[in-house]
C-alpha cells in the first residue's frame, strides 16, 4: 500500500477514536446532571410510595377432620317371602288387592271347600256315635257287665273319630290362605275360577315395619365399625331427603377378593316409606367417622401455583407464604395441613399484591388512620 494511504487511514482512525470519546464524555456528564437535578427536586416524593399493602384477614380455626364413607346399599326387608298354597284347588275368592296391609292370619284367597265342609260334617257325626258307644260302655263297665277289652275298644273308636274331625278341620283350613306374619302384599294374578296348585305364587308378602340395607366399606375402617353407629342415607327418588339408621350387624370376615367389609345397618322406616323407598332399592349410605384435628382456613385465602398451594400468612405485619395441603373441604372452610396453628391470621382480600415480605396493614386499622395510611397503594 502506498504510504500517503497508510497516512489516511492513521488519520480516520484518529477522527472516529477522539469523536467516540467527546460522544461518551458528554453523556456521562449529562447523566450526572440529571441525576443530580432529580435528586435534588425529589427529596420528599417517595416516601408516598413505599407505604404498606392493605389486606383483609381472618384467623386460622381448629376443626375435626370429617372422615367419611359413602357406598351404595340395597334395602331388604328383615321377611319377605312369596305365598303359595298348600293344596290345588279352585279359587273362590281373593280378599286382597295389590298395596294392602294385613295383619297375622288375616284370609287373602278361599279355595272351594265343598268336599272338605260334608268330610268335616261326616267325621262329627262319626265323632258323635263314639262318644255315645263310649258312655254306654263305661256304664256297662262300672255295674261290671261289660268285659275291660270291650271298654278299650269304645275308648280306642272314640279317639280315632277325634283324629278324623282335626283331620277334616285341618283340610278345611287349607282351603283359606292367610297371612303368615304383619305386612303389605304385593301384586297377585289370580282370579276368581282360577285352578292353582302348590306351585302357584299367591302373591308376596313383605313385613316393612322394618328396613335394612346391607353395604360394604373398605377394609381399612374394619376396626372403626361398631354396631349401633349411626349412618345416613339418601335414596334416588329423592335426593334432597335423608334417612337416619344405625348399624346393626357386622360380618365376620372381609371379602378376600373385593378387601370389603359387609355391614347391616337399620333404616327409619317411617322416614324410608315418605319418599317412596321400597324393599330392592339401591341408596347411597354415609358413615362418619371421628377424624383427627385440624387447622380450617378460608376458601378464599388459598393460592396456587405451580409448586402447589399456599396462603399468605401475617407474622408481625409482614406478607409470609405458607405452604399448604388442602385435606377437605367443609361449606366454604378447607382443612388443610401446614405450618399454619389456630389463631394465626392469613389474608383473604388483596392477595394479588403481596410479595414475601411486604409490609401489610389490615384494612379496618388503615380506616380508622390508626397505623397504616389511608393512600397507601402497595409496595
């Protein structure tokens, strides 16, 4: 290269390198200006601005843990059986509809009897002549004209008529079919002129003075379970509505193969009968246990984020995050466990502009202008 170019090139050099310089002079020296014109005019205007955030809080309660079982049941009744006769026969008359409570030995169908009343009539007529045949004979026998072996056959013919007249009468008895125990019967096809046999479903018969519905529960309350523990339990004809009970009998063994355990509780039939329960349904039956203690929050107090749940503690009037597992809610409280004890108060309004450590103020104290002030915005 020629050296009147090198000389150029030396020159530009220089030119770029000291206007680079007066450049970076000149801002440094403008900065410190303006700082120190800010400085100076705002001395006093940020105090305005570093005030404490205002907050609503509550205090952190105690509250038993509400351990529950929920399982679906079936309602059975304590007897429920089908009627049937116990001989075949023409129905005469049915004494019963469908829904009707009968009570103990109350007729339902009468069977035609004709052959059983003229039995019935002939073996009291039978009856009669033995007695007769008897008297004579023991007359005989006590003026000693009539041999003893004579005397035991009167007595002998006597009994076998008595046996013949319970015989007919039983016959007769079985002709009118009758409720074996308190109930309501059910639906019935027979008619009258109707041939039934002893095969033959009079209709059924269920004593609903009494409910009973048989559920499981997992294994791991087995030891928890006791007879008379109250239960609940809500039908689907009406869930709104629910039965009280109480557990009335336990299994003795836990199904190997499910890891349940069955257990029998008692309904309140009255209560089960005023919606419509019946023997057959499914319900859903609740059982409650004793749960341990456990610290309640507000609802409103719980954040998440994506290492899980907190709230915002207060702890000498400063922002705190407390981590948190949520256990159960309970009506707009949650149980939750933590670090957090009963009487510690945790924000519930004005979350969103808390920090860890922030300065806080309540929100009634900053309204009556005793601690914080009231142009505070947040810090």
């Amino acid at each position: 290269m020629p050296l009147w170019k090198q000389i150029l090139l030396c020159l530009v050099v220089a030119v770029l390198a000291a206007g680079g310089w007066y450049a970076f002079q000149h801002r440094e020296s403008s900065a410190g200006g303006a700082s120190a014109s800010s400085g100076g005019s705002g001395g006093g205007g940020g105090r305005g601005l570093g005030g404490p955030t205002l907050v609503v809080t509550e205090a952190v309660e105690s509250q038993v843990e509400n351990d529950q079982v929920r399982s679906v049941g079936t309602v059975k009744v304590p007897r429920s059986i089908k009627i049937y006769p116990q001989v075949s026969a023409v129905v005469n008359e049915v004494l019963f509809k469908a829904g009707d409570k009968v009570v103990k030995d109350q007729p339902l169908v009468r069977l035609d009897d004709s052959d059983q009343r003229v039995a019935l009539d002939l073996a009291n007529v039978a009856l009669k002549d033995a007695r007769s045949a008897l008297d004579r004979a023991q007359k005989l026998s006590a003026s000693r004209n009539l041999a003893l072996s004579a005397l035991e056959d009167a007595q002998s013919v006597e009994r076998k008529a008595q046996i013949a007249v319970l015989g007919a009468q039983i016959a007769l008895d079985r002709r009118t079919i009758t409720a074996p125990f308190d109930g309501v019967v059910g639906l019935s096809d027979l008619a009258v002129g109707d041939f039934i046999t002893s095969s033959t479903v009079v209709t059924t018969l269920d004593d609903v003075s009494t409910l009973m519905v048989t559920f499981l529960v997992p294994e791991r309350y087995a030891g928890r379970v006791a007879e008379g523990q109250a239960v609940t339990a809500t039908a689907a004809s009406k869930p709104d509505a629910t039965i009280s009970g109480k557990v009335t009998s336990i299994d003795t063994r836990i199904d190997p193969t499910a890891r349940t355990l069955k257990v029998e509780a008692e309904l309140d039939a009255a209560a089960a009968g005023a919606i419509g329960v019946k023997p057959g349904m499914s319900v859903v039956v609740a059982l409650g246990f004793e749960g341990q203690p456990r610290v309640a929050v507000s609802a409103l107090s719980i954040q998440w984020d994506r290492t899980g749940s907190y709230v915002w503690a207060v702890v000498d009037d400063v922002a705190k995050r407390m981590p948190i597992s949520v256990l159960e809610r309970q009506s707009g409280r949650v149980l939750v466990s933590g670090d957090l004890k009963a009487g510690d108060r945790v924000v519930v309004e004005g979350l969103q502009r808390l920090r860890e450590g922030a300065k806080v103020a309540e929100f009634a104290t900053a309204a009556t202008g005793s601690k914080a002030p009231a142009t505070a915005t947040g810090g």
